[in-house]
C-alpha cells in the first residue's frame, strides 16, 4: 500500500500566465533550481483566459490535480485578468467539490516574474499535496463507495 | 499535414539532461507527417539557416521548435518561418531548456516530460491559423487638453517634429500655474519669464503655424481609437480676435462694470472687459458675459469705441463647436487645492488673512492683487505669518499621501516674506518635512538659518485651530495648549484632482486612480501611459509634482507619439486578439465589462459585440467570460488550447 502510494506520480497541469508565472517559472530555470516534473505547463497570456471548461477538460482526461498562476493582484500585464481569474476560481472550487474534487487538487496562487524561487516552493507543494491524495480516480471512487 | 519538429541541443544545456533520440522514438503516431530534426545551436546564423532550409526543402506546413524559453527566441523564430515563406504563426515552441532541462534533476523524467511537451505542441499546432498582422492608416496630428507647463511642453516639441497640434484650453490664458507665480524654487526664478519662451513660441515662434490654440474651450466628445480619434470641441466666445488685437487695454479703464476676478482668487476685481492679469497670454482682453452691459442687453458699447483696431472687439462673437481629427490625445489639465474648509477650525473662509498657497502666490505677485505688495486686509505689512504645511495631505481622513511640493513652496515663501518684510517673525507648522532632490534643499536651509523663522511640529491638524483677537490671528494646538500669534496664516493645502477631470475621463474612458487623479499604466514604467491606448497623461492630473517632473512628463508624452505614431507610416496591429464570431453572440455584454481596454463594445445595429482591434491587448479575458462561446481568441483558440491540454496528458 504504501509502496503503491510513493510510486505514485501525480499527474499536473498548470495554467500560466505569459507575463509574470510564465517569467518566473523561467526565472526557476535560469538559477537552475530543481523541482519536481510532475507539472505540464499550458501558457495563456493572462489568468484571465483560464476557461473553467479547460480545467474540467485537465480533470476528464486524466490530470490529478491543476493549478493556476497568475500575476499578483494589482500586477496583471492587462490590469485586471487576475481579478477575473480568482473570482473565476472561486466558482471553480465550489463547481469542483460537487463533482467530488478535493479541494487540494485544484489551486490558485500569484507568482511574479522575479519569483523563481517561489515557483519551485508552490509546485514543489503543489506535487506533493496531490501526492498525498492519491490519484484522481481512486479517491472519486473512495467518495463513492 | 507535414510537421517538423527541430530540436535544439543548445550545447549541452539541453542535449545533457534529454534524450533526443528518446524522444524521436517516442513521437505520437497521428495524422501528420512527422519529421523530427535535431539543430546544434538553433539561434545561431548557422542554426537559423539549417532551420530555414529544412522547412522549405522539406515541404514543411507546421513547425515545432523545442528550445529555450519563447521569451527568448519565440520571434527569431517566427522570423524564420517567414523567411522560409511560411506563416510566422504556424509555429509552436516548446520550453525544454528553462521549464525542463534546467530544472529536472532526473534525466528520464526530463526526457519523458520534454516528449509530452512535444506531443503537446504537435497537436496544438495542427490547429493553428495563419495570422497576419494588420495595418491601418494614422492621423499623425495631435490633441493637448490643458496649457500649462505640461501641455505646452508637449505641443512645442509636437509642433517643432513638424505635425499639427491643437491645445484646447479651458481658460482665456497659456501657462497654466506658474505663470501667475512671482518666483519659483527651487532656484527663484521669475515664474513668467521662465516660461515665456515656450510662450512664446507656442503663439508665434517658428512653429507656431503647425500649432491650433483654442482658449475657453473644452472637449465635449471623442470618439475613435489610438491613431484615430474625432474629438469635438466647443469653444466659448472671448469677444475679441486674438490677432487682430494689439493688447494696448484702452477698452479696460472705459467699461463700467466689475466683478471679482478668479485669476487672481478673487482678491481684487476686473472690469468685465480686460485681462486675466498683467502679462497674461494670449495678449487680448476677454468679455465675462456674466456682467457686460452689451451682453445684457444694454446699449453700451464703450470699450469698442476705445479699442484703436478694427473689428478686435467682436461682440456678436458665438460659441463654436470644432471637430478635429487626431492620432493621440495628451491630457495635461493639472490639479487643484484641497478645499481648505474641510478642516474648518483652521478658519479658511471664514478668519481675513487666512489664505491657501495659490492665493499667496498671488499677492506676492507684481501683477497680482496687491501689485506684490503683502498687505493684511487691513492694508498693513504683517509682522508675522505662520504657514500651515500637510495641509489635508499625509491625512487618512483627508488625502493619504504627500502632495510633494508644499515643504518647497513653503520654504520658498519663507524667502519671498524675508525679502520683503525684513525682521517679519515666520512660522512653520509641519507634520513632515519633504525636500527631496539634488537642488531643493538651499531653500530648506536658507529657512533654517534665519533666525526669525521657527519650525513647530504637530502630529495631528485636527488639533491645530486658527482663532482671531483684535486682528490678530492666534494658532493653537489643542495636542500641547501651545499657542503662536501671527498677523497673517498660509495654508498649504493638498494638491488634489480638478473638479473636471472625472467628467474629462469618462469623455476619454480613461480611469482614475483611487484618489482621483489620472491612473497611468504603470507606476514606475510608464506613468505618462493611460490606461487606454493613444491617450497619454503629462503633470499634476497624473501625480502631484512640480515643474521639473511635469516638463519632463511633458516630454516623454511626445516621445511616446513621435515615436509610436508616425506620419505616413501604418499602425500595426498585432493578431493575437479577441474576435466575436457575430451569429452566436448573445449580447449579454458580459465582455464589454471584463475587458480592461474597453475594447469590446456593443453594436445595437449588428445585434453583436464588436472587438476594436486597435485597442484590443488579446488578454483573452473576455473570451473565457463569454457564456456562450462566440468570441476567439486568435492564437489561444478553445480547441488549440484543449488540445494541449490533451497533449500534455496522453
Ligand atoms: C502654491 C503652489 C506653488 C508652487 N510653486 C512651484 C514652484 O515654485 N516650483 C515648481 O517647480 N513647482 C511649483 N508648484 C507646482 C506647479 O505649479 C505644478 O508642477 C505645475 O503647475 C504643473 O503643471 P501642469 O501643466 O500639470 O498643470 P497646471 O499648471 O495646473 O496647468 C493646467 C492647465 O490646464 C487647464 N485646464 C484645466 N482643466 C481643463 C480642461 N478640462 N480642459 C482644458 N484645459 C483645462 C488649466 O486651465 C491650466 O491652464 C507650485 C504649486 C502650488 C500649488
Ligand atoms: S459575452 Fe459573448 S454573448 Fe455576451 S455580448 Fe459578448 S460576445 Fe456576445
Ligand atoms: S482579449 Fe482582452 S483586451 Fe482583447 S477584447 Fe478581450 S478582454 Fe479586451
Ligand atoms: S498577465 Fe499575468 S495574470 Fe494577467
């Protein structure tokens, strides 16, 4: 069981923002500072375009977990995306709880340009967060049982 | 469909830590053809060469480029697919150096993550569309609201490039602020004679021609966007032709009615025929309609028999409604005092001889009320003035923030009182004292050593209260029960927004900022940036400041549409934007409201919402808001982004 539960790799798609996440999650590779490669990065100019239907679709097709980074409020390149974003998110999280989502699989946070090292401490926490819960399915399953 | 896949070493920084060969076995089978390349260095003259070749020897329809960063490279690229003759965004890029390489410290994981990049960038790039860049024609000529330093700095150096400009201002008079000041800090120049150049060239210098001056006048409406604006203007009669006259006055001292007069805040009187003040510019006298006789219907026409020109007095002058097409339009309107009675134990209003800052400028002024000449109201010199500084600013219950230029003014003051009131007592109450800058603290120091100055600090100007005894005024502060007596009180109150620049911005659609001053795109990168595109922001409607920052904002406003809009060259639009699709919007307008450029509108003869290409930023914000799928977002598609999304995870 346990030996199952480490092998685990979990599965995650993070929707950056091209302006300040994108710029830091570079900044990450430019000091060359290792995290874990379980996060698929899927550029968007601004937060603002994350579609709920595009994290619905990460869930469906197998993701475990998605994160969303955005340009601290206030610092979004087009003013106000990250605004729309977190509100977004907000229904987001309530929509995926009635699907039986765990709240830890899907996170919003702000990353700024010059944070590589908080990119590699959110994505670090973010993988190992999800490690815990397990894989997707299963604990849907779990719900239901 | 055939795909070519180049993948860069980039030395060893990417070829180190992933298998190329790996990932070449790995690629998916799919519908399109495939062909994976790698490239030692694909930046480099050689690197691009090979990747040019290859895309045109090969036939290839859709290119993949796995490297570094896009941030880096992602145009060098695109310049390359053009050059091969392919369209520039049929391209995807793949992060494998900074986002997997450098970061991965398993060489498997890096390997297997870079292949589902790959496979990612494979499937989002079967769907991309070619995207051409737009172009469309400029009117290169320029709006400037608002003649003060600001303005006129901007349309000087408009106007000197050789395009027109046209300076709408809301007063009979050019020069804004400081050319009613006597002096100036820091160095105590003469206020007028350092802007009379500019003046001067503004009305008749060599440029003078390429520049439209309209006085009492205001901009009523704009439409259009950056590069194309309609701007209407109306303009209210001054009763007199700007160049016919010869400013000689005769038709002042003849007319017999007067009433108070604003430009000098209204400590003495003007005939309702004359000028703002001595030396004001445009040198020709204005009616105030308010309180001319002729206008009111009487028959007096003493001021035209005086004037010795012809027709220089017109009185059936009419207001005029003026349209003009421009590319960019530079806000410039400057600011005002705070309302001193908001803090009424200070007495303003209310006490004689208690003034704010502008209207001491005013006597101290040879063309002022008082000729220059610092009188009580009792017509006495004053034996002591105390002067009030953070007036309302550093205040959370008035104005939070530091207004900047009282301290200066201040100390200014300080030395204009010394010079003409020798041994006259000078006191200053401060919450702070702000004198930054390599130049401003001569003034400070100067104040410092006199020996009849005193500096008093007080925490709170809720506790100061300004009272008067026999003439006298009597500051105390309630915090300490000290009191100071002084014949005379300035008041230096915050700077804050005109009463008009709400009205101006909604006309503009250009925001504010929560105090109510122009918002500009970025504080520290671009601060003479509005928030919407061509519309520029140049001195205090921005930020309190003074002459220095305001010149030089002046500046950078025609910097920006010197260089950005350029007669006879097209504006060109980026194609990375928003597109409604007409047939399936709604029109819930949900996106008018979310996009932050006000680049979406509702046309209620298509029944749709239309995106304006030119103001669009291509955010995508109302593109995941629409609720019912109708707009596109040109390179981030639903279906392109859905298909990396699967791309990632298969
Ligand atoms: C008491 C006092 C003393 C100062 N002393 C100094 C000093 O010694 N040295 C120094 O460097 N700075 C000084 N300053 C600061 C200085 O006055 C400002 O930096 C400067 O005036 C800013 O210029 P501006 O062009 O932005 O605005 P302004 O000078 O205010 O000019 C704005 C112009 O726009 C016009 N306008 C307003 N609304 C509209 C409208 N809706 N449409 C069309 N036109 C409009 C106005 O009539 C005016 O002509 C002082 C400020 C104060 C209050
Ligand atoms: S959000 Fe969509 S449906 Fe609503 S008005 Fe805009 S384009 Fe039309
Ligand atoms: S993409 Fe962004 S900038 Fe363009 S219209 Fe939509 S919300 Fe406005
Ligand atoms: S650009 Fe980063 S959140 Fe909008």
């Amino acid at each position: 069981m346990t030996e199952q539960k480490t092998s685990f790799e979990p599965k995650i798609v993070g929707f950056l923002c091209n302006w300040c996440s994108y710029a830091g999650a570079d900044k990450a590779g430019t000091a060359q500072s290792p995290y874990p490669p379980n996060v698929d990065v899927v550029k968007v100019m601004c937060s603002g375009r994350v579609d709920p239907q595009f994290v619905m679709k990460a869930f469906e097709k197998g993701a475990d977990g998605v994160i969303i980074l955005a340009c601290h409020p206030g610092d979004c390149h087009y003013k106000e995306g990250n605004y729309r974003a977190a509100q977004r998110f907000r229904m987001l999280s309530r929509l995926l709880k009635q699907f039986g989502i765990e709240e830890g699989r899907c996170r919003f946070d702000y990353v700024s340009a010059g944070e590589g090292e908080k990119f590699v401490t959110v994505i670090t926490d973010m993988v190992a967060a999800v490690r815990a819960l397990g894989p997707l399915n299963k604990s849907e399953q779990a719900k239901t049982a | 469909m055939k795909i070519g896949i180049y993948f860069c070493k980039c030395g060893t920084n990417i070829s180190d830590k992933i298998d190329s060969e790996k990932v070449k076995t790995g690629l998916p089978s799919g519908p399109s053809e495939l062909s994976f390349k790698t490239i030692d260095f694909m930046c480099s003259e050689d690197g691009k060469e090979s990747l040019e070749k290859d895309i045109k020897e090969n036939g290839i329809e859709r290119v993949v480029v796995s490297a570094c960063s896009p941030r880096d490279h992602e145009n060098t690229f695109m310049r390359v697919l053009s050059k091969a003759g392919i369209n520039p965004y049929l391209m995807q890029m793949v992060n494998v150096r900074e986002q997997v390489a450098w970061v991965t410290e398993d060489n498997e994981k890096a390997t297997e993550k870079a292949g589902r990049y790959i496979n990612a960038a494979i499937c989002r790039v079967e769907l991309h569309d070619p995207l051409e860049k737009k172009e469309i024609d400029i009117c290169p000529d320029v709006l400037v609201i608002g003649a003060g330093p600001a303005g006129l700095k901007t349309a000087l150096s408009i106007a000197e490039s050789g395009r027109k400009v046209v300076i709408v201002e809301k007063t009979p008079v050019i020069g804004g602020m400081p050319v009613r000041f006597e002096e100036l800090f820091p160095n105590m120049e003469c206020g007028p004679c350092m802007l009379e150049p500019v003046l001067g060239d503004i009305l008749h210098g060599e440029h003078a021609e390429n520049i439209e001056l309209l006085t009492i006048a205001e901009v009523v409406d704009v439409v259009g966007s950056y590069g194309n604006f309609t701007v209407t203007v109306k303009q209210k009669p001054r009763y007199s032709d700007i160049h016919k006259c010869i400013g000689c006055g005769e038709c002042i001292e003849p007319c017999p009615v007067s009433a108070k007069n604003i430009y000098n805040c209204n400590l003495s009187e003007r005939k309702a025929i004359s000028f703002p003040f001595a030396g004001a510019l445009p040198n020709a006298p204005f009616i105030d309609e308010a309180i001319c006789l002729k206008k009111k219907g009487y028959d007096c026409s003493l001021c035209k028999d005086a004037c010795p020109v012809e027709d220089a007095i017109i009185f059936d002058d009419a207001e005029r409604t003026i349209v003009r097409n421009v590319g960019a339009i530079v806000v410039a309107i400057g600011s005002d005092s705070y309302d001193c009675t908001k803090i009424p134990d200070l007495g303003y209003g209310k006490i004689p001889d208690v003034h704010t800052g502008v209207e001491f400028e005013r006597i101290l002024a040879s063309n002022g009320p008082t000729y220059g000449e610092i009188q009580t109201s009792q017509g006495a010199a004053p034996k002591s003035v105390a002067i009030i500084h953070c007036v309302g600013s550093l205040d959370k219950e008035h104005k939070e923030y530091c207004s900047g230029i009282c301290c200066q003014y201040a100390f200014k003051f300080n030395h204009l009182i010394e010079n003409k009131l020798p041994g006259a007592k000078i006191h200053h109450f401060y919450k702070e004292l702000v004198i930054p800058g390599k130049e401003d603290f001569h003034l400070y120091n100067h104040a410092k050593e006199n020996p009849n100055s005193t500096f008093i600090r007080y925490n709170n100007i809720e506790t100061l209260a300004v009272s008067e005894k026999e003439g006298k005024k009597i500051i105390t502060n309630s915090a300490d029960g000290s009191s100071v007596e002084a014949d005379m009180v300035i008041l230096c109150p915050a700077v804050v927004p005109t009463v008009e620049s709400g009205k101006l911005g909604t006309i503009l659609e250009a925001t504010h900022d929560k105090f109510g001053f122009f918002e500009e795109l970025h504080g520290r990168m671009d601060s003479t940036q509005s928030k919407i595109k061509g519309v520029y922001l140049a001195g205090t409607c921005q930020s309190p400041m003074d002459i220095q920052k305001t010149m030089n904002q002046g500046m950078a406003a025609a910097g920006y549409i010197l260089s950005g809009l350029v007669a006879g060259r097209k504006l060109e639009i980026k194609p990375i934007t928003a597109v409604v699709e007409e047939d399936r919007c709604s029109g819930c307008r949900v996106c008018v409201l979310v996009c932050p450029y006000k680049a979406v509108a509702y046309d209620t003869e298509k029944g749709s919402s239309v995106v304006n290409e030119v103001l669009c930023q291509g955010c995508g914000t109302c593109v995941a808001a629409c609720p019912v799928g109708a707009i596109k977002g040109n390179h981030f598609t639903n279906n392109e982004i859905l298909a990396e999304i699967e791309g990632v995870l298969s």
